[in-house]
C-alpha cells in the first residue's frame, strides 16, 4: 500500500427516519395522534437548531448537490490509498457544511508518522482553513480548484507540479468504494438508528470490500 498519496471524500447515507419524523423541538407530539398521523411540512421553514428527528437524533437535513432533495441523513467519510484504491480508514459523522473537511483532517491525523503525503480532494475541500490545516501536518494538499465567483485556496506552487494532475485523475477511484457500497453493501440507506449504529455497519461494510479487492492478484495488501 502507498504511504505517501491518499484521497478522501464523503458520500451521503440516507437515514432510516422519515420526514414527518423532523419536528420542532419544543413540540409536545404530532398532531393528529396515532402511529402514523398526517403530518404537513411543506411550506415549513425546518432548520437544525429549531428540529430534530424524534426517530433518529443524529441525522440532520442535508444534501450534497445544490438544487437536489434534502434529506435526513448523515455523512460517511473514507480516506484511500492511492496505489491501488483500497480504504485505509473509514467513519460517519453528522451531516454539516464542513463536516467533510473536519473528517479528513481527523482521517490524516489518524495515520500517524511524521513524513509528508498528498492527499487528493474534490472542490468541496478548497477552502483557506482547510488548506492551513493540512500544511501544519506537512501535508501537500492536492485539492480541485474552486475558483467559480471566488478565489481558489490552491495557488500555482501546487497545481504547477506533474504529481496534482496525477492525485486528481486517481482520486476520482474513491466513487468505485462508494459506489460498490451502495449497491452491493447496503449503504444506500442506513439500516440502524444512531450515529454510531451506522457507523460500525459502515466500517464492517469496507472491511468486507477491503477483503474482496484483496482476491485480486493485482492488489497486495499490507
């Protein structure tokens, strides 16, 4: 396994908790009664600091794509080597604007070792804190530029070099982890209550993907 180039990334994972489930805090009960009353909220202002899901605390309104559905979810997190696309860590966190890049902070640290990396990332990560964060771990940060109406934290020092083009072709292999995730590992959808239910169901489901990718010759696990 490489030791020197990883990539991160997030994926949402839908909760099990449905949308009549997010109500106001202080609210005694659902109108209506029953187990499964009528429950109107389209028109309703819902935000995290007013609602919460009464079936599943941890999952918050979300979504990764502007113009796409919200949805009760959270994140999952997982940090790739980039010799042969196998997942070096893995987690679930509640879903916020910056939870991803607070993740990948904790999966770098987690690696331990004082010798410089690169990690790989999409645009989502260029931000200025970010960027100061991954350079106080010596970590070369080979992010995608976001320079649409703003200025990008990646300057020329990085992009100028051979290595960035290479991090940002292969870091594009995390979606296959994700993708084999979703349709073959049940992550789609959350199957459990809870942050930490749904975190170890997503850290057996990579384990379980670490051990099939092992079966091919080409790949040697360390």
């Amino acid at each position: 396994m490489s030791i020197e180039h990883f990539s991160a990334d997030g994926t949402l994972i839908e909760s099990l908790a449905s949308h009549k489930s997010y109500r106001p805090r202080d609210e005694d009960g659902p109108p209506g009664g029953g187990r499964n009353p009528t429950v109107d909220f389209h028109g309703e202002k819902r935000c995290r600091d007013t609602h919460e899901s009464r079936m599943d605390k941890d999952a918050f309104l979300f979504k990764k794509i502007k113009g796409a559905e919200s949805k009760l979810a959270c994140l999952g997190h997982l940090l790739m080597e980039n010799r042969h696309g196998l997942v070096v860590d893995a987690r679930v966190t509640q879903a916020t604007g910056k939870a991803e890049r607070e993740a990948a902070v904790d999966l770098v640290e987690a690696l331990g070792g004082g010798q410089r990396i690169t990690l790989g990332a999409d645009k989502n990560y260029d931000t200025k804190g970010f960027m100061e964060d991954m350079r106080e771990m010596t970590v070369t940060p080979h992010v995608a530029r976001n320079d649409s109406n703003r200025a990008s934290a990646i300057d020329g020092r990085t992009t100028c070099h051979p290595g960035y083009a290479t991090s940002q072709t292969i870091r594009k292999r995390i979606e296959e982890c994700f993708g084999w995730a979703r349709t073959i590992g049940g992550l789609r959808k959350s199957r459990f209550m809870g942050r930490e239910k749904l975190d170890f169901q997503f850290v057996m489901t990579f384990a379980a993907y670490y051990l099939i990718r092992m079966r091919n010759p080409g790949v040697v696990a360390c």
